[in-house]
C-alpha cells in the first residue's frame, strides 16, 4: 500500500473540546490536511520539540528518545496506520543492528517522537479519504509554526449538523475551513458521509 508523506502544519486549540488541542497534519504534495485531536500533555511534547526548547529535566518523550538513542535504535519513520471508530493508530518503525522492527503507539506520540528524531511522518491513502479535509485556498501557514487559529463563528459551532440541508452543509464547510477550524469541519465531512450512506 502507497505511503503519503505528511508534514505538521499546525497546533491549535481545539475549538469544539475546550481542554484539547489538534495538531494538523498536511501532505507534502497535496492540499488535504489531516487533522487530529489530542491531550494537552502531548501538544506541549511536540510544541517544546517543534520550538528546541530545553526543559531542565528530561519530558517523558526525551527520555524514551535517550533511552532509543543508548541502546542504538534509530526511529526511522512514522505511520499513522488505521483509522477505527474515529480512533487514529500509529507505528514507530525502528532500526536496530540492520533489523527494521515495529512499536505500537498513540498517534500523538508517534508525532512527539518523530519530531524529536526529525523522522518523516506517513499515512495511506484510506485514512486521507475518511478523515481528510481539502484547503481549496491555502493561506500560506508555515510549515511546523505553532499557531493559535481563530475561532469559527458562534453558530457555526453550536447548531446541531443534522438540522442543515445538504447545500447549508457544504456552505458551513467552506466557512470553517477559511475560518482552519479543521476538526469543525471533520464534523461536517462525516454528516455528509453519513447522508451519501443512507442515500445509496
């Protein structure tokens, strides 16, 4: 199965789940972004690698980073591999004395990880078709900026998905993804999905 590359485009709050965040995720040669939600803990694990900043002490990602690098284990790259009831699953591919060799991984530490080891991110063509959204105008966002995106607008947020025709659907989702609310217009990209399933 073909890989995509992905890049970080972002690391925003999440505008639906106050305590959250999403990191963004965007294909090297495309326009879709992929973006998922995570904990607080982990944006701060990728923000202060994202940043170079360095903590007195060791973070948890640090330490398994040191702890690769003494037993000679080189994270080669990571996939972001399944996609089950909106959960993502992640792998960090290794190599150890020639030996290629798997670990199983949330997808927010996988990222944590690959940005520390400077490792390339990857996923496959099914899970950008499920859980991808398309920017028709990119606004330039530099690649591995940590951002702060502004807020969709009020109603946007709060009117319930299934009380829209189909045309006031694809409206809102033009509207949120100028406003970047990526994990909104998730939302939106499933109701229509939804409606293309009990239509057929």
């Amino acid at each position: 199965m073909k890989k995509l590359e992905l890049d970080i485009v972002a690391l925003s709050h999440s505008v639906t789940q106050s305590h959250n965040y999403a990191v963004v995720l965007g294909e090297l040669l495309g326009s879709r972004r992929l973006p998922i939600v995570i904990g607080g803990f982990e944006a701060q694990a990728i923000a202060v690698a994202m940043e170079k900043m360095s903590p007195n002490r060791p973070l948890t990602h640090d330490l398994f980073k040191n702890t690769l690098e003494t037993f000679e284990i080189e994270l080669k790259e990571v996939v972001i591999s399944n996609l089950l009831d909106g959960i993502f699953y992640a792998k960090l591919v290794c190599l150890r004395a020639g030996e290629y060799f798997e670990i199983d991984s949330r997808t927010s530490d996988a990222i944590a990880m690959a940005v520390r080891f400077d490792c390339p991110i990857f996923t496959f063509e099914f899970i950008m078709e499920q859980a991808g959204v398309v920017l028709d105008d990119a606004d330039g966002t530099e690649m591995g900026a940590v951002t702060s995106k502004p807020a969709a607008k009020k109603d946007a947020e709060d009117a319930p998905l299934h009380s829209y025709s189909d045309v006031a659907l694809n409206k809102l989702l033009d509207e949120v993804l100028k406003n970047e609310d990526y994990e909104r217009a998730a939302e939106i990209r499933d109701e229509l999905k939804s409606r293309e399933g009990k239509d057929s």
